[in-house]
C-alpha cells in the first residue's frame, strides 16, 4: 500500500510535469500564434493558447494549495505531540510531587522538587516521553530522584484526587465512598 508521504510526492511530481508540458506546449502555441498567416488560424491558436494558460495556472494554483495543506498537517502535528508532551509533563510531575512530599522533609523535597525540573526537562527530549505509558515514566522518574518504586496502583488516573479500595471510589482518604475511616462511636 502506498503511504500518503508517497502519494503526496507522486502527485506533485505529476503536477510539476504537467505544468512543464502545459508551459513547453504554452510557448509552441504563442510562436504558431505569431506566425500565423491567416486571421482565423491565429485565433483558433491564440484560443488554444488561453486554454492551455489557464491549465497552467490551475496547476501551479493546485501546487500551491497542496503544499500549504502539507504545512498546514505537519504544523498540527507539532502542536499536538507539543500538547502531548505537556499532558505527560503534568501527569509526571503531579504524581511525582506527591511522592516527594510523601516520602521526604521540607529542605530535601524542595531539592528534589528542584531536581524533578531538570529530570522532566530532559525526558521531554525523548519521544518516548509522550507515548510510552506514563507508568514507566513515573519509575523512571522515581528511580532517579532516589524514592521508592511506586505502590501498585488500582487507580488508572495518576491526577485523579480518589483512590479505588475495594474497586469502588474512594474519598481520598483510603476508605470507600459511604464509609468513614474514623472509628465509630458505638466502638
């Protein structure tokens, strides 16, 4: 099967020699035009020749558009895997903080809080940043901060504020919708 880059060059190498021959042909036709010996030869030629004009600049028009509607695709495709990486940044920085602040003091979460910028910074230059899953990030991430691996996690979200117990929604604090996790009065 063809692929579209393959499609996209195939077409313009057809348009550009279209509008080579409609130029060559162009040029034969306006030299007969001048040479004509007869009033309706050089119009029947002179016609042919704004017909062939014509088809010349639809062609190069066509040209135009095609290559502006490539720039258009690729430049959306910057800006989504652009989106992509941020989305991801977010994830990873969200779900990494809250470790730091789960597992170490002030001054050295502040340091590693620090440190997780220059971590992110550079995993952005990776693609694998963006489409891997967040996950293997996150460990990764973890690993070189020096925390402990993650927890299993039954929660797919990683900025979702509620845990799942028991496969149902959490209030964030651990205990099941419903259900307090502080001890009852009646003991």
């Amino acid at each position: 099967m063809v692929s579209k880059q393959e499609m996209a060059e195939r077409h313009g190498r057809v348009l550009a020699e279209f509008a080579e021959l409609g130029l060559t042909l162009g040029r034969e036709l306006a030299a007969k035009a001048a040479a004509a010996q007869t009033t309706e030869a050089a119009e029947a030629l002179a016609l042919a020749f704004h017909r062939i004009s014509r088809s010349v600049r639809l062609t190069i028009a066509l040209e135009m558009r095609l290559t502006r509607e490539r720039q258009d695709v690729a430049k959306t495709h910057r800006v989504l895997a652009a989106r992509a990486v941020e989305t991801r940044k977010t994830q990873v920085q969200a779900a990494v903080t809250r470790a730091v602040y789960d597992e170490r003091e002030s001054d050295e979460a502040d340091r590693l809080l620090d440190e997780l910028d220059d971590l992110l910074s550079e995993e952005t230059l990776y693609e694998e940043f963006a489409h891997g899953p967040v996950e293997a990030c996150i460990a990764r991430i973890r690993k070189g901060l020096g925390l402990s691996p993650a927890p299993p996690d039954n929660d797919p979200d990683p900025l979702s504020p509620f845990s799942l117990e028991g496969g149902r929604v959490g209030d964030g604090d651990g205990a099941p919708s419903g259900k307090s996790s502080s001890p009852s009065p009646s003991g």
